[in-house]
C-alpha cells in the first residue's frame, strides 16, 4: 500500500513509500481509507519541530474510511462499517490532563497518510451520517481540540462575547461553528480581509485584523471587550488578548504558533482577574461528546480543498503558506 512517512532524511522528510498493508491483531480493525484531512501537527513534524519523532512512521491523524477486516475478538457487526478515528491514544483516567504514556496517533503510531491502517476497535466511531467522507475525515482532531478549549475549559454560554483568533485555521473554524450553535456572540481576527467575510458570512458578528496594531482597541470599542477569547498562536498577542478581555475573563490557547510571549502582563491580568488556560486535543469522553455535538446541530466541517492522495505533499507546503480557510483533505 502507499502512505506518506517521515524518512528522517533531510532533502525527503516525508515521502510516499509502499508500505505492506497491515494486519489486524486481537481487538483490531483494519480500515481501508477513503479521505485523510492535514493539521498543523502533520507539518510541525515536516520542519522538526516536533519531539520524538522517529523515521518510516506514517504520519496523519485525521481520516475516514470502511472496515474492511476485523481481528479475533472484534465486534462482527463493525465489518463494512463507515467510521471516522479518534487520534487519541492511552489519555488515562484522569479527565483534567493526559497520562504520560499520551500520543496522537501518526507518530509514534503509524496514522491515517496511508491507503489502510490498523487500529484497535474502541477507536472507531461511526461517521456523522450528515458528513461525507472528505467532512467526516477533516473532523477528529480539529473538532476534538476546538471541543474542549470551547466547552471543557472555556465553560461558553448563550450570549457571550467570545473571541477566535486566526479564523482561517482548522481548528479556529470549528470553534467558530461550534460557538455559535452555542448561541455565543462571536468575533474572529486574521490576517486576511477574505477570510473575515467569509466568517461573517457564517454568523461572526464582527471581524478584526490582527496585521493592525490598533486592533484591540476598535475591538472593545466595538464589543466591550470578551468573556472568552479562544487562540491558537500565542507570542506577544496574548498581551492584546489580556486587555481586550471582560473583568473575570478566560483566555484559552491550545498552541503557540507565534512562539513564546515575551512578558506576560502580570499586573493587568491580575487585576482583571483574567485567566489563561492551556488546552490540548481532549479526552475520549469529549471526543463522543463532540461527535453527538457536531450530529445535533448538523455542523459541517470547513473543507478548503480536496486532492488526490498522490499530491499530498504540496498540501504541506500551502498549510505552511496559511492561504487556506478550512481544512486540507486528501482522497484515496
Ligand atoms: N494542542 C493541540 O491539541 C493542538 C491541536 C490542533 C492544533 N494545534 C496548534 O494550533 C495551531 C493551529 O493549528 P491548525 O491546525 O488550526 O492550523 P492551520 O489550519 O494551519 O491554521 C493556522 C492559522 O493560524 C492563524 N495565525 C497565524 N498567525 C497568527 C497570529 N499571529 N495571530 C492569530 N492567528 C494567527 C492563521 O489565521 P489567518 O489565516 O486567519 O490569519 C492561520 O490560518 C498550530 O500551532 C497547531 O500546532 C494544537
């Protein structure tokens, strides 16, 4: 089988090799993909940027695909099944944080970059039957990550002033999506006037670009300031996210794309009494909550382009440019 691994090799961090397909052992699955979508982890990976990787693991941790084989032990009635994958694996029992033993699937397990992958049965859940195949598999990680920063940590209710930063990203525009089923009053940024409108379009009350130092302040006077500000690019900016939240209110970041922040404005943020929370991916509870979250207000993921499996590498290089809105999903 094809599937796209990191070689470890500088002039072909990651390349399409053949692969044997695999095998499933006892309580597996082996799914035959049908549609794999990108996240930014995919290229942190391509540029080294990330810990522990080791070379010919087949990357990719979103995707969609049929049941084709089940090992000893599996449930008879999955065979044949259309399923998405939960990239989460061994968060243990304690809801607030992962274990130590914690990994995403594609890398160090071999992920969904590949025409079949093997992966034991309790994470497979069907596909949302209002999702195609290229939706379905633009889901797990996005929705997952965008779930808890939302719901777990940012708490957001009906009616309040919430905040996406860098509307064009994947897991921004579920936020997106997600907090206005909520019935949130939602405000995005970027960098791209384009991308503004077209979050508007989809029922952002206002947008502000970032690229504009006076930003923060039309935002608070426009607003009156947020209740929740959701972010994925950290650096300096979460200086204009301290003062441009509500007395009282959260920031939530589950990434720090920009790199670290100089100096935190301490003495601001204790007196508004702001907080900032950490975010990462989510556990398998959220995981089936957003599932049934995404199914009850038939929300439809962002998908900015699909191409064939074939052209999957210079899918890196556009997520690493930023011009998409949504997600990049390749099909097989
Ligand atoms: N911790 C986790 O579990 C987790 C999970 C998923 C992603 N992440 C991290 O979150 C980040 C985004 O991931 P993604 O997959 O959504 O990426 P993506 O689809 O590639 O989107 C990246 C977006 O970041 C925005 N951005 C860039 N510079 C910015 C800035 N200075 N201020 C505000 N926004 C800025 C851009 O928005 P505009 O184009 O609108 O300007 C861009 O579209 C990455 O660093 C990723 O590693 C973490």
């Amino acid at each position: 089988m094809k599937a796209l691994i990191y070689t470890g090799i500088k002039e072909n961090v990651v390349d399409i090799v053949e692969k044997p397909k695999p095998a499933p052992k006892e309580g597996q699955v082996l799914i035959k993909m049908s549609a794999s979508a990108l996240n930014h982890r995919d290229e942190w990976m391509r540029v080294g940027k990330y810990p522990n990787m080791e070379p010919n693991v087949t990357l990719g941790s979103d995707g969609c695909g049929i049941i084709e084989a089940l090992g000893p032990g599996v449930d008879k009635n999955l065979e044949g099944r259309n399923v998405i994958i939960n990239p989460n694996n061994g968060w243990g029992p304690d809801l607030r944080a992962q274990s130590v033993d914690y990994n995403i699937l594609g890398m160090p397990l071999d992920g969904t970059f590949a025409e079949f992958i093997v992966v034991n049965q309790d994470r497979v859940h069907f596909k949302p039957e209002h999702l195609n195949d290229e939706e379905a598999a633009a889901l797990p990680l996005g929705g997952l990550t965008a779930y808890r920063a939302c719901f777990t940590h940012g708490v957001i209710k009906e009616g309040q002033n919430v905040l996406i930063t860098g509307i064009g990203g994947g897991v921004a525009l579920f936020a997106l999506q997600f907090c206005l089923a909520q019935g949130a009053r939602v405000y995005v940024s970027s960098s791209n006037e384009k991308k503004l409108k077209i979050a508007i379009n989809m029922g952002a009350k206002a947008g502000f670009n970032y690229t504009d130092p006076d930003w923060p302040k039309s935002a608070i006077n426009s607003t009156g300031g947020f209740d929740v500000i959701i972010d994925s690019a950290g650096g300096n900016a979460i200086n204009n996210y301290i003062k441009v939240s509500k007395p009282g209110g959260i920031i939530v970041f589950y990434g720090s794309t920009t790199g670290l922040c100089e100096g935190v404005d301490l003495f601001r943020m204790f007196w508004s009494q702001v907080r900032l929370q950490g975010s990462t991916m989510g556990n398998d509870q959220e995981f089936a909550a957003m599932v049934k979250f995404v199914e009850t207000y038939n929300i439809k993921p962002v998908v900015d382009s699909v191409r064939p499996f074939a052209d999957i590498i210079s899918s890196f290089d556009e997520m690493k440019q930023g011009t998409q809105m949504g997600k990049l999903v390749v099909k097989f």
